[in-house]
C-alpha cells in the first residue's frame, strides 16, 4: 500500500520543487501538496494521511502552530519540519509537536529514508488507539524530584553545564528530548549521536535552559502514578542497567561509540512502561497484576493486556523521535535478542545481560518474574562463556553503589 504523504509550504516554488524532486517516488507514495495550514487541515479532515512534512514560518498559521493542531486532531500522524530556518529560535518552537526537522535543501533519498524509516516503525504497534497515543507524545515525563532539581539549578547565576548534565544523566525522560533535538538535521551532524554528554554539549547550556525554563518541553510525572505503580524505581533499574551495559560493553573493549551507545540504550531501554503507565495506568495496573497473580514477565503481561510490550512501545516513541538505530534496536528487542537481525555483540546485547543482571540484583525489592537470559542467543555469537565474568562483574560494580 502506498504511503500518504502531506506536503505543506506557502511558496508555491518551492512545492513546485518538491514535486518535480519526489516525482521519481510516485510509485511508492501517495502525495498531496498545499501552500498553508488551514489548507493542509482540511485536508487531513477528509483524507488519512500517514505523514505531514511542514515548512515552518508561514503566513497566519506557521509549522509549530500547524504540528501541533495535527498533534491533537490526527495524533496518528508523523509530523516532520522541511525548513530552511536556521534560527535557533524557531527549531526550538518546533521541539515539542515535532517528531523530526530535515533542512532546506534536502535531497530526495534523505526524504525518501526518513519517511520510510518512521513508517516502518509503525509496524511495531498493531492497535491504532496506541499507535495515535505514542505519536501524540511531546516528551517524556520525569521523576518530580529530578524536574525541580534541574529548574532550580538553571535558575542559579553560577550553574555549570556539567551540573546540568548530571542531572540529565539520571532521567529517562530528559535523556530521550535532548537526543531527540541533537540528532535532527538542524546541527547537521554526519553521524546520529548516541553520547548523551557530547549531545548536551552540542546543544549548549542556552539551549537547555530554553527547554526547561522558556518551552517548557519538560514535565513531570504525577505523584500519584509514581505512589500507584512505583515508578520511581523505573529510575533506578534504568539507571543501573545503562551503567551495567556501559560495563559490559568495555569488559568486551568495544570502540568508545559502541559504549556510549550501550550506556544510553541500557538508560532508556524501559521508556516504554513510562509511556504506558502515565497514560493509560488502570490498564497497566491490570497488566502488573496479571503479571503477579500468573508469575509472568511483565512485558507478556503487557502483550495480554495491550497487544504490545513495552519494548516495542519504547521503540517506536525513540524511533520516530530519530533517535540512532542502535538505541531503537536496543529498546526492541532487549527481552528477545535473537529476533534482532544482528549477529555480533552490540548495545542491544549488553542491555539484554544487563537488564537481566540488574533485575537479578533487584529481585528482592521487586517482586516479579526475572527477565531471563537468552543463552542461545549468547551461544550464537560465541559469548555464553562470558556471562559469569558479566554477572561477577556487575554485581560488585552494583554492591559498590553503581558509580560511574
């Protein structure tokens, strides 16, 4: 089935362009070009579209006032910023109701790859009411006590960005928004950064402190679903684990992207149960109590109750988000490696051992079944032997308090 795809720009040459570019694609896509958003909302009012592609200063209604009307209206959408605005200023409008921004010019295959790789995400989520949750998400939210923490700090006249970063460090969903924004074309990197210290170096301490303070693209989750479903110790295991995948991957002395990449993967790897419990948390207290009532894992549990786990719902969040396919592959399969198609040791396989390395730790405090470990999947690739020097590694590494 071919891809609808929603053109919007208020220069009728530069639609011309587009057309005349992507004429080659006509085969795969579905295109309808309009020069402004009242135009482009009508539209999506009598025609499903699969993605909207958006200019962003544009007369009476711009791009980030447009993305964010389709946000609330047609939540299923992919919304995605084509501009040739590069004012700091304006992108960062965009943050929220955007899921990624391309710069003018953009040549037909980065289109091409872009549209292909979010719409193949969609295949993750099966169910349309948790498709259009997820791709109406703006952020993440984080643990209250790091939120005020880092407003607190970025109102303080002698704040560091190393400070700031710290505290990024330890916050899941703090962690996804600033690898979202470094990783879209606006910094024109030649590579997806995966290295949260090099990303928050990259944006620059104005930067964050726009997010926070100024668009207010950061917020918190609410104390009763952290008190309900004990979400602050999603923290915890998500830190842990990014710090044990981080260890694995040197004990394997991987190049230094490969740990960095794991490191992250292993921080984020539970981003999905973030989403479903702030959500939809009457159904996700469902699932936690099927999980406990027939000794399951949590993420079957979820597939019962949601048709999906949280794995896939993670995944698709971060990879429409542009996160690097490293961390999005990571999130998808940490509870099932071998249904990767990767065949050597990567972040997906120092998050899969460390998760089920923490979770052994946390089995006291946690009462659930343990995430297993997949000893074919480690055979494979030649490293079932390896685990106990993980295991033994990790273990004092968390006895010791799990600093980096």
């Amino acid at each position: 089935m071919k891809k609808r795809i929603l053109f919007v720009d208020d220069e009728p040459n530069v639609l011309q362009g587009l057309q005349r570019m992507l004429r080659p694609l006509r085969d795969e896509w579905d295109m309808t070009f309009v020069n402004s958003g009242s135009e482009a909302l009508a539209c999506l009012s009598q025609t499903p579209f699969d993605v909207i592609v958006s200019d962003m200063r544009m007369p009476g209604m711009d791009g980030a006032q447009l993305l964010t009307e389709v946000m609330h209206r047609h939540p299923e959408v992919i919304r995605i910023v084509l501009s040739g605005q590069a004012n700091r200023e304006i992108v960062l409008k965009a943050v929220g109701p955007t899921h990624q921004y391309l710069a003018k010019p953009c040549d037909p295959e980065s289109l091409k790859a872009l549209v292909n790789q979010t719409s193949a995400l969609r295949d993750l989520l099966t169910d349309a009411t948790l498709k259009g949750l997820v791709t109406s998400m703006k952020s993440l939210p984080s643990l209250p006590s790091l939120f005020l923490e880092i407003v607190d700090v970025l109102k303080a006249p002698d704040v560091s960005i190393q400070q700031v970063a710290r505290i990024i460090a330890k916050d899941v969903g703090m962690t996804a928004k600033v690898l979202q924004l470094v990783n879209s074309s606006f910094f024109g990197l030649r590579r997806r950064v995966d290295d949260l210290p090099r990303a928050i170096s990259l944006l620059g301490f104005d930067t964050i402190k726009s997010l926070v303070l100024s668009l207010h693209v950061f917020s918190q989750c609410k104390q009763d679903a952290l008190h309900t479903y004990a979400l602050h110790t999603l923290w915890d295991h998500s830190f842990a684990a990014g710090a044990c995948a981080r260890l694995i991957a040197r004990l394997e002395k991987q190049a230094p992207p490969v740990i960095d990449a794991a490191m992250t993967a292993g921080m984020l790897h539970d981003c999905g149960k973030l989403v479903l419990a702030t959500n939809l948390p009457e159904l996700y207290g469902q699932a936690l109590t099927l999980a406990q009532n027939q000794n399951l894992p949590v993420w079957e549990a979820e597939r019962i109750t949601f048709g999906a786990t949280h794995a896939e719902v993670g995944a698709y969040l971060l990879g429409i988000w542009g996160l690097p396919n490293t961390t999005v592959e990571a999130l998808a399969f940490h509870h099932c490696p071998a249904h990767s198609s990767g065949k050597t040791l990567s972040p997906l396989t120092a998050v899969h051992i460390a998760n089920a390395l923490v979770q052994e730790q946390q089995a006291a405090a946690v009462k659930s079944s343990l995430a297993a470990v997949d000893f074919d999947y480690l055979t494979t690739l030649g490293l079932a032997d390896r685990l106990p020097l993980w295991r033994e590694q990790c273990i004092a590494f968390l006895q010791e308090g799990g600093n980096q």
